[in-house]
C-alpha cells in the first residue's frame, strides 16, 4: 500500500484524513490503518500494494457496517457499564504481567482510555445484536432432526476421545509462558514442590480452572482454566503414565499427580468422554450442535440483512473506494 495513499487529494478533518462517513460522522484513515495493523499476521507476511488495498477497503466496509450498529445501538437507549468494560479489560490482560499489556497495547496503538471505548463500542454492538437478532432466532425439533439426518456421518466418533483439563508444571523455564501469577519453576525439585502446593490446595476445595490461569506453565491451556478441549485416545497413547491415568479417571474426577516422559509433572481433570461409535439424535450434546450451526447459519443471513437495512436509512459515503474507482485500482497512481 502506497504510504501516501489519498494523502494529497482525500478529504482532511483537521489533520486526520477521513475515508468514510456515516451520517456525518467520520472514519479516518488512521484509524483504518490501525486496524489493518491489529489484523495482520504475526509475524508479518508480505503482501503486495494491491492485497493492501484490498484488504483495506474490505476493513473499512466492516468498520462502517460497525458504526450504523453503533448508532442503532444508541437509538434504541442500548448500555454499557463501567463494570461490564472492567471484566472484559480484566479478561484480556489476565494473561499477562501489567508492563506486558502495556507493550500490547502500545504496539496496537492504543491507551487503555482508547481500548475501553473499544470495548464499549463491541459490547453495544454485542447486545444489539442479542436484542434485535439473536433473541428472533428460533430452532424447531423439526429443523434439528431433519439437519442430523442430512448430516448424519458427522455425528460418528471413529475413536473414544476425552475432554480434558491439565494443570501443567514442567521443569525448564518458557518464555512463552503466561498465567496470572507469573508462576514458572525451574529446575526437578522446584517443580516437584510446586506442583505438590498446588495438588494440596486442590485437595483444601480450591477450583481446579482458577489454579490452572494462576499456576499452570502449559502457555496454550492456561488462560483458559486448563481446558483442552476433546483429545482422541491416539494422541495420549505414547505416554503411558497419562494414559493409564485418564483411563482410570470417572467424569469430573481429578487425578494425583503424573510425572511424564520428559519429566514434567500434570494434574489432570476429566470434563468428559465420548466413545467411539454413532451419536444418536436424543443426545444433548447432538442437539445443542446442531442448534448451534443453524442458529449460525441463521443469524449470518439476519444480520446481513439488518445491516443492508440500516445503510438504506443511512447516509454513507465511502471515500476511499471512490478514489481507487477513480484511479482504476492501481495503488502506484495513487502515490
């Protein structure tokens, strides 16, 4: 992308140059641009002048379909409170140490004044859509029964799998690691007390998922209360003290402390299990998937609708595709 971009011929607000407008109100490109920045890949890949541009314009149509939901939000008296904002700021910087989230932050460009109204904005838009959309979406048994018919293969476990939460002490440092404490033993015998101060306070009543955000070192399931998600039989048979562990383990059940292969140490929970074969329609887990992907499916076409609705009440003025249309496309003409 051309860094100079529309920057002698776009309309100017002050210093900043505005790329669209939405009922008068502005989206400048700064904005856009950091955006754009927040939505690359890490690391960054190369992409050509034109992938630029067009990935911009695809973020600037996002952010202006965003601004009609904001302002639809405000019509319709929608509220946010300081407390909502201060949970989701606590979510997202329960990860990290304070000067990591200030890094974080700087390198997306923005205060934490500017990520509060970021989060207030999602969380106008969030129950808009719950008030006006989410809340109309109605499955029938009809739909769910006629959906696992159509689908029903994918409702087949070739192998028994397992729902999983760890807690996971190793014996190396990991500069990737991240959990509320900034807990990390190094070393057989640090781990070895850690892990046995942790399978105590387990023992006392204390919660398994907010022991693994505060002490877990797996970088991956931490933030997460431990959680891995459903593992197959297969991706557990190479370790056999885990296996057997697993095994032995009844739904909701804890184990007591296994030493792996590689000499680190876990404490595992066992959330769930599905075993190999056809899950039938009266399954609630069945159900509740399949209620899910239509429910999806059907709010993807309601919103899509609903917003096309309020851009024909709207007055919008995209700016920058009307400079690329004027300059057939090519990001060098622009410079």
């Amino acid at each position: 992308m051309a860094a100079c971009l529309l920057g002698s011929c776009s309309r100017t607000s002050g210093h900043r140059e505005v790329w669209a407008e939405v009922n008068r109100h502005p989206i400048y490109r700064d904005e856009v641009e950091r955006y754009y920045r927040q939505r690359l890949p890490s690391p960054p890949t190369a992409v050509s002048d034109e992938q630029s541009l067009s990935l911009k314009l695809n973020l600037l149509d996002e952010m202006i379909d965003n601004e009609l939901l904001i302002e639809q939000a405000l019509k319709r008296q929608v509220v946010v409170s300081d407390a909502e904002i201060d949970r989701e700021v606590a979510s997202l910087s329960s990860p990290y140490s304070p000067q990591e989230f200030k890094k974080k932050l700087d390198d997306d460009g923005l205060t934490p004044a500017g990520l509060r109204e970021q989060i207030r904005r999602h969380l106008l838009v969030e129950k808009l859509l719950d008030r006006d959309i989410r809340s109309r979406i109605a499955i029938t048994p009809a739909e769910v029964a006629n959906y696992y018919q159509a689908h029903k293969s994918q409702f087949g476990v070739p192998e028994s799998r397992y729902h999983l939460a760890q807690i996971l002490v190793t014996v190396a440092r990991d500069p990737a690691l991240h959990n509320l404490k900034q807990s990390d033993a190094v070393g057989r015998a640090a781990a070895e007390r850690k892990v046995r101060a942790i399978e105590q306070q387990l023992r006392s009543g204390h919660d398994f998922g907010k022991l693994a955000e505060q002490y877990s070192e797996d970088p991956a399931t931490a933030s997460g209360g431990g959680d891995m998600g459903f593992v197959p039989a297969s991706a557990i048979a190479s370790e056999p003290k885990l296996r057997i562990a697993v095994n032995a383990l009844r739904v909701g059940q804890l184990s007591g402390i296994v030493r792996d292969e590689k000499g680190n140490y876990h404490i595992i929970k066992l959330i769930g299990r599905e075993d190999a074969g056809q899950r039938l329609l009266s399954d609630a887990v069945v159900q509740k998937t399949i209620k899910d992907a239509l429910s999806g499916e059907r709010e993807q076409v309601l919103r899509a609708a609903y917003i096309e609705d309020l851009r024909n009440q709207a007055k919008v003025r995209d700016e920058l595709a009307s400079r690329v249309v004027q300059e057939a496309g090519n990001p060098a003409s622009l410079k």
